[in-house]
C-alpha cells in the first residue's frame, strides 16, 4: 500500500538553494561572455545575448524569492 501523504513544506534550505543557483547562473553568464568574445559567428553571438539577459530576468527573480523567503521567515517567527 502506497502512503499519499503529502512531505511537510521544508523551507529551511530555499535560500541557500536559491544563492547557490544564482552564483551558478552567474558563473554560466561569465562563460558565455568568454565565448562571445572568441566567436565570429553573429547568430551565436546574438543567441548567447539573448540567453544570458534572460539569465539576468532569473537572478532577479531568484533574488525576489529569497527576499520573500526572508519575510516568511520573519512572519514564522513573529507566531512563535
């Protein structure tokens, strides 16, 4: 018999997770800069503009999250 019990929502670790992906995003926009500087093709280069700005639009959404993930935390407190 399987167990349909739902996990407990586990935030402890969302932040951490949340500053790890945006360092790693980070390190793949600074690759894709390298890259743009080596390549001669316009549409790679173009196509790497375009996929490092959207890395830009989740850094900031990965920064929103933990500034919501700060203020839950305060709110959980705040009832304690």
């Amino acid at each position: 018999m399987t167990n349909n019990t739902p996990k407990p929502d586990d935030r402890s670790d969302n932040v951490e997770k949340l500053q790890s992906m945006i360092f790693h995003t980070i390190q793949n926009m600074e690759e894709a800069e390298k890259s743009i500087a080596s390549s001669s093709d316009d549409e790679q280069r173009r196509q790497i503009e375009e996929k490092n700005e959207r890395r830009r639009e989740s850094i900031e959404s990965f920064r929103s999250e933990i500034k919501d993930e700060a203020h839950a935390g305060e709110s959980e407190n705040q009832f304690e």
